[in-house]
C-alpha cells in the first residue's frame, strides 16, 4: 500500500483538489470568498488561449511559492475550458473582444489594445467587491512571492511596475506606467481613480496602458512627484514607481540577454522579471523557456519538478 502511495505522489500533476461538487460557472463573487486570502487579497492573471503554455508554467511557479490566492481570467472558451481540466479557478472576463489572434496579439497591435482593457475593468470589478488586486501577466516570472511588501504601501497607493529602460533618471516619466504588474488596495480612492482610467481607455484607440498614465500622472507627466511618483488631484490617489532593481522589465539592465538569467536576477535581488519589450508570442515564449524560468512541462502537462529530465528544446 505504501509503494502504490509512493508511485501515485511521484505522478502527481498537481491539479487543484476540489474537495465539494460544484457546477460551472462559478461566479465571480463564489471564487474570489474561496481564493482569498486573510487579508481579502487576490492575484489575477489574464489569458487567452495562445497563452495557455505560458499560463501554466506562472501557475506551477505560483505552486512552487505555495501561492495559492490567484483567479485566472479566461479571455476566450478555448482557455476557459482548458483552465477547468487543468483545475484551475477560472472565471470568463466580461465583454471580452472576439476573434482573438493565435500569434498576433502583442504590443502594439489592435487585438493587443482590446485585451488590456479587459484587464482593468476586471480589477475594477474585483475591487468593487471589496478585495484587493493584485494584477499579474503571466508573462512575470515571479522569483518570491511579492504580497508582503506590496501591500506594505497601504491604501490610496497604486504600486505599479515602471516601463522606463534608461538605467538612470526618472523611472516615472510619460507613459512608464506598466499595467501588466501592479497592486491596487480596495478603497474608495483606489476605485475612483480605477474608474477614470476604465473611463478614459473605453473611448481610447490604444491599450489601457497610456490611458493608466495620462489618467493618474497627467498628460505629459504634469502630476509627477519627483522621480518615482505621481498624485491624481482629482482622487488624491498616490502611484509608486517600483524599484527596477526589485521589479524590473524586459528591458532593463539588459536581463534577459545574460548568459545565465536567474543567476542574475537573483544577485540583484529580484522578486519579479517581466518577459515584456520583445515582439510576438513565439520570441516571447522562446525566450523564458530557454532562459530557464520555466515551470511547466509543455508535453506532460505537468508542472516541472528538480527531478524532472525534459528536453524543452524540443518544445520548438
């Protein structure tokens, strides 16, 4: 009996383990009372399904932290069902865009520009539930798990990862906010400011991320505070740049072009690196899977373990 244990754990593919019956869908608000944590915190993570591999391998890291407290956002059926058979909590994004492209839906695209919009009336949502918003790509290699400190900067402070590449100067300079990594605390501040920037992106023909910016740090930066922040004087809202050292983007420091990546971003004492600043899903997914921050096995289906032996070349 113990062996038939021992070889069932050695084959474990981790999904979740439900432990009552339910029936699908389940609505937003009956996710977010399971997913929670104590502090009524939770991390959304938004995909299609070209991103599925991708998707997997941040929920196997988020696995790997003992991360628990996360919702995927399915912005199309294909990954909505894919994402029940894998076990994941899963809701469908409201009002998504439709005909979602397999290999051209990256920055600066059309179909790019509709997707991040899904994103923050999401997290609106969210908060107007009363819960706070941690909004992930799953494209961010999460190194530790970056909660605590986070929520550490309290209410009426969005936190948000900065898209500047120059290594020195300003890191809040116009259109630098990056709205695929930040923390939104739910209070009534918070949701005011959320509201404008849903608001300003809805009648915008780019993506959220510049309707974020002009929003809270004003067109051309006019509501910047010194070099890591900006305050909305309409909702009082504070935004903090993060430190790059601990959050940086793909273009910073020249990261993702080190011979041994994590090697060093752990040095630098990163909690997080964004796989952004490169055009398309295929060098995209090419670039972490051969960096090594990669944690799903794309032909098993199973999370990757120290003990596994895959040939990820063979991904490609």
């Amino acid at each position: 009996m113990k062996s038939v244990e021992g070889i069932e754990r050695c084959f474990e593919k981790e999904p979740l383990k439900l432990l009552t019956s339910i029936s699908l869908p389940l609505s937003l608000d009956s996710l977010l009372l399971m997913r929670a944590d104590q502090k009524k915190t939770i991390i959304l993570g938004v995909a299609g399904y070209s991103y599925k591999d991708m998707l997997m391998s941040w929920v196997c890291r988020l696995h790997h932290l003992q991360v628990s407290n996360f919702l995927v956002c399915a912005l199309d059926d294909e990954i909505y069902d894919f994402s029940v058979l894998q076990g994941l909590p899963v809701i469908k994004c409201a009002n998504p865009p439709t005909n979602i492209s397999f290999d051209d839906c990256h920055f600066g695209t059309e179909c790019f520009q509709k997707v991040t919009k899904v994103k923050s009336r999401t997290v609106l949502q969210i908060l107007k539930f009363g819960y706070n918003v941690l909004l992930s790509d799953v494209d961010v290699y999460w190194f530790k798990d970056p909660l605590t400190y986070l929520s550490s900067f309290g209410p009426a402070v969005l936190v948000a990862q900065s898209d500047e590449y120059n290594t020195t100067g300003p890191i809040n300079l116009p259109r630098r906010l990056n709205s695929g990594f930040y923390y939104a605390h739910s209070d009534n501040i918070t949701i005011a400011a959320l509201e404008k920037v849903v608001k300003h992106a809805a009648t915008s023909n780019l993506s959220e991320q510049p309707s974020f910016y002009d929003t809270l740090c004003g067109e051309g930066g006019s509501y910047r505070l010194g070099d890591y922040q900006c305050l909305d004087p309409e909702t009082s809202l504070v935004v903090h740049f993060l430190n790059r050292n601990l959050f940086p983007n793909g273009a910073y420091e020249g990261l993702w072009e080190k011979k041994d990546v994590k090697k060093a971003c752990i040095k630098r004492g990163c909690l997080i690196l964004h796989n952004n600043w490169i055009s398309g899903r295929q060098k995209k997914l090419e670039r972490q899977v051969l960096s090594g921050l990669w944690d799903y096995d794309i032909n098993t289906r199973m999370c990757l373990q120290s003990w596994h032996k895959t040939n990820i070349r063979s991904y490609f």
